[in-house]
C-alpha cells in the first residue's frame, strides 16, 4: 500500500493541476493513462481496487462538462425531495424510466455504485444481518468441498508428472523413439536403478543392494548389472559362476518387470488424467453453485459511510431505527461526427480513434426509515425518507465510460474471483497440459484430414484494386484537432442539454416550480 501512496504522490507532483483549462486538460489526460498502465501491471487485488477509485475520480474531474461562461463552473443539479408521506421506490424508478425510456432521454443506461449503512439498533439492519448469515453459510460450506477438490487436483498433478519422468525413461529406452546411443544407456541406468530402489529392496537381504554391502560381499555385482544388456551377455563378463546365476536372476526380474510396469504405468497415467479431469469439472460446478451466495452476501454487507475528514456519517445514529443509501445511474448516447452541423459535409471522409459520449448522470443520497409493511402473509420494508438527488453532465469516450461501469463490477466481485476462479487460474498451465491433450490432437487429425491446400486465384487483386479506392474518395482520414475539438463542442453541448431536460421534467412531473 505505501508504493500506491508514493505513486499517487508522485503523480500529483509531475502532472499538478493547473488554473489553464488547456493545460489542466492535458495532465488529467496524462495522469489517466499513467493510471491505467500502473493498474495493468498491479497483481495486487487490494492496491487495483484503490488505484481503480482514483481513476475513476480523474475521468469524471477531466469529462464533467462546464458551462461556456466566465466562470467555467460543472454542470450540476441538487433537488432535495421529502417522501416522508410516500415511499422511496417511485422516485428512482421514474428516473431510471425516463433516462432509459423511449418516450424520455433514450440513453443506454448502466448501475454504477450502490451502498448502504443500516443504524445497528435498527430491525433493518437485523433483518440484513440474518439474511448475510445464511448467504455466508452456505457459501462456506460450499468452499470447503471446493478446497478438498483443489488438494485433490493439486495431488493428481505431482503424480501424473512424476508419470511423466518415468514414462519417459521407457520411450528413452526405444531405439525407434531414440537414435542417440548415450541417452537410451542413461535411460537405461535410470530404469535399473528405479527397480533396484523399489522393487528389488523389498528382496531384503537378497537384493542387489544388500549383497554388494553385506558380508556375502558381491562387490562385482552391482556394477556387473548395470553394464549387461541381455541375458546372454552374462557368459561374456569374467565373473564367477554364482555371481552370473544372480546376475541373471535379477536381469530376467528386471526385464519382466520393465515389460508389465510400461503397460500398467500408462494406464494409471491415462486413468489419473481422466480422474483430474472429472475433478476439475466437479471443481468448476462447485464454484458455480458458490458464486451466487457470495454474491448475495457481498451485496447485503454494508458500507460504513464517513464524512471528509474521515469521522462516522451523521445521518446515521446507532439507537434511532434509520438508514442511508447511496446508489448511482449513469445513462450515455453517441455522439458522431456526423452530428457536428460545421463539418456535415466532410463527416464521411473523417474518422475518430475513440467514440465520444454525451453522458449523465443521476446520484441518489437517500436517509430513510425503514418501516414494515405488510402484504398478505408476507412482510417487507417500505423505505420513507428524504431524497438528495444530483444530475450531473459528463463528456467521455467509450474508454472512460467502460472503467466507470466496470468500477462496480470490480469492487463487488474482486473477493469472489479470489476465492473461486483464482484457483483454477494458478493451476491452468498444468490442466492445459494434461486435459487439453485431446482437443489437441483432434486439430492435428483435423488438419491433416484437409489435404493439399490450392492457391487463391484472386490473392493479390486487393492490393491491385485498394490504390483505386483514394481515387474515388471511399477512403477515410483521421480527424484533425480542429474536428475533434469541434465534436467534443457539440458532445459538451449534448451532454448539458440532457442534463437540462431531466433537472426540468423532473421537477414538473413531481410538481415542483420550475422556469
């Protein structure tokens, strides 16, 4: 966490704002990118999530739009609503109606945060608190089946290497397999000696091992072993005659167990594979069931709201039966260059790197009551209270918009990654290389199946024709500063008129004053 604090330190002092809005402009653009690439390369769950946040307050400080006037200030509307007689749930739903709506702003629009602080005293925040509980619970206990798959899996893969080494001893082995005489005689040496330690040892004193050690002392015969071949061979050494009975016992042993161990060390690699394959899927279907109740849980934990010097929220008093809420919608619509009445005729022939967004905003503050109402047999909570609502006016690129509506996603699911698909990712490269065998060679079966590949006899004729294009005019040029500038005028513009129609249709369908 301290390199975060220094890197955010550090970026304020190479990029400090400035009283210019050219200049200002330019280094919140240059402190955004200095942003992303630092989130890139952060591994750190914790410190992605806090750079994400500052990020996030750049892009909105750098695309709020201003007013065209001396004073420059943000576009931004507060009305306070008392729904004390009514309950909270139609004014968001109007809201969120009309910026959708195809008889209101049309926009595409998108949850971008949510929280709420429920007073402790309160039977709301019980009520939550059991709910969380539950959630919790069976999470867990779904977890824990999920961490006895994952030691299962982790075993299965150090044996299917160890397989592996072994197997390929007995391909080193093969002279069809293997040319190079110096590794089929060390394949074979590590054979010899793989049998010598766990299959002949069991022979206990009459192993190799014991009677080149012990006082029968066959010094000759540990060494005489690894140097033969074949059996016949034996007769060649000048050992004597007991020596060449128990050299080739144990050769005949060792050739008989060097044939069956193949066949069987392959069928349990095989059968393991299948295994780890069964469990990684039993792995997956357990991490499916779990995400929901850890994405229930995570939503019903709170947030603890605090003021700007870093005190516990006002609005919400431990022994009083209240709550607070914050939700945010963000609504946007394209703006193209086709839109910008100046360069109408040349919109065609220009294009843009990025889209460009006229956007709005709607941030709710509710302080609510929450009080039980019934319906039926069944009891809910009726939220009454008063409303804080802000619309605000952005100018963003679909860059912008995608970290805004994926700083959500990013707070609410980080934990849940962690604890579910972050353990399959840590082990891919060894699933990849044992489950996805199959599939690979179904591609080989599949491109050798496909035969001689004829030449394309219109190959070149786009390199021919594409210089033609420029000639007719089908051919589009990056847009200069001067169009850009002109189209984020236009966005600018669009973004605030939006913002206009929804402070003033707000207030007249709520019959509010309104000029």
């Amino acid at each position: 966490m301290g390199d975060i604090d220094s890197f955010l330190s550090e970026l304020n002092k190479k990029y400090i704002s400035s009283t210019k809005k050219s200049k200002d402009k330019l280094n919140r653009k240059l402190r955004i990118s200095e942003l992303r690439k630092r989130i890139r390369e952060t591994e750190s769950p914790e410190d992605k999530r806090t750079l994400r946040k500052v990020l996030v307050e750049e892009i909105k400080s750098k695309g709020i739009s201003k007013l065209k006037t001396t004073s420059n200030d943000p576009v931004e509307y507060h009305i306070t609503y008392d729904t004390f007689g009514q309950t909270l749930e139609p004014v968001y739903f109007w809201v969120l109606d009309f910026m959708r709506g195809q008889y209101g702003l049309k926009l595409d629009v998108n949850k971008t945060e949510e929280g709420f602080e429920a007073s402790v005293g309160g039977g709301f925040f019980g009520e939550l608190g059991t709910r969380a509980a539950v959630m919790q619970d069976r999470a867990m206990k779904i977890l824990e089946v999920v961490n006895n798959i994952l030691r299962t899996i982790i075993n299965l893969i150090y044996d299917l290497k160890e397989f592996e080494q072994r197997l390929k001893l007995y391909e080193d082995i093969d002279p069809k397999k293997q040319h190079n005489l110096s590794t089929r005689q060390g394949a074979e040496y590590g054979l010899k000696s793989v049998w010598m330690d766990q299959v002949d040892i069991k022979a206990g004193l009459g192993s190799i091992n014991q009677l080149t050690r012990g006082d029968l002392q066959f010094i000759t015969l540990r060494d005489a072993f690894f140097q033969i071949r074949n059996i016949k061979e034996v007769d060649k050494f000048d050992l004597n005659d007991r020596v060449k009975v128990i050299l080739k016992k144990k050769f005949h042993e060792y050739e008989t167990w060097r044939r069956l161990s193949e066949v069987e060390l392959r069928k349990r690699y095989d059968l393991e594979k299948h295994y780890l394959r069964a469990q990684v899927d039993s792995l997956r279907l357990y991490t499916k069931w779990a995400k929901p109740y850890l994405r229930a849980a995570q939503k019903l934990g709170m947030k603890e709201f605090k003021t700007k010097t870093g005190l516990p929220s006002p609005d919400v008093i431990s022994t009083f039966n209240n709550m607070q809420m914050e939700l945010k919608l963000f609504g946007k619509k394209e703006v193209k260059i086709e839109d910008v009445e100046e360069i109408k005729s040349l919109a065609k022939k220009l294009k843009t790197k990025e889209k460009y967004y006229a956007c709005l905003e709607s941030e709710f503050r509710f302080r609510t009551a929450p009080q039980i109402a019934r319906s039926g047999q069944s009891t809910h909570y009726a939220h009454l209270g008063v409303i804080d609502i802000f619309f605000r006016a952005y100018v963003l690129t679909d860059e912008d918009i995608k970290d805004i509506e994926s700083y959500e996603v990013y707070e609410d699911m980080s934990l849940i990654e962690e604890l579910t698909d972050n353990s399959l990712a840590s082990l891919q490269l060894d699933l990849d290389t044992y489950i996805d065998e199959k599939k690979e060679t179904k591609k080989e079966e599949k491109s050798k199946s496909k035969g001689f590949d004829l030449p394309n006899p219109f190959a070149g004729l786009k390199e021919l024709f594409s210089p033609l294009g420029t000639l007719f005019g089908t051919s589009q040029k990056e847009a200069t500063p001067y169009h850009l500038k002109l189209l984020e005028s236009k966005v600018n513009t669009k973004a605030i008129d939006t913002c206009n129609t929804m402070y003033s249709v707000f207030k007249k369908a709520h019959r509010m004053i309104a000029w």
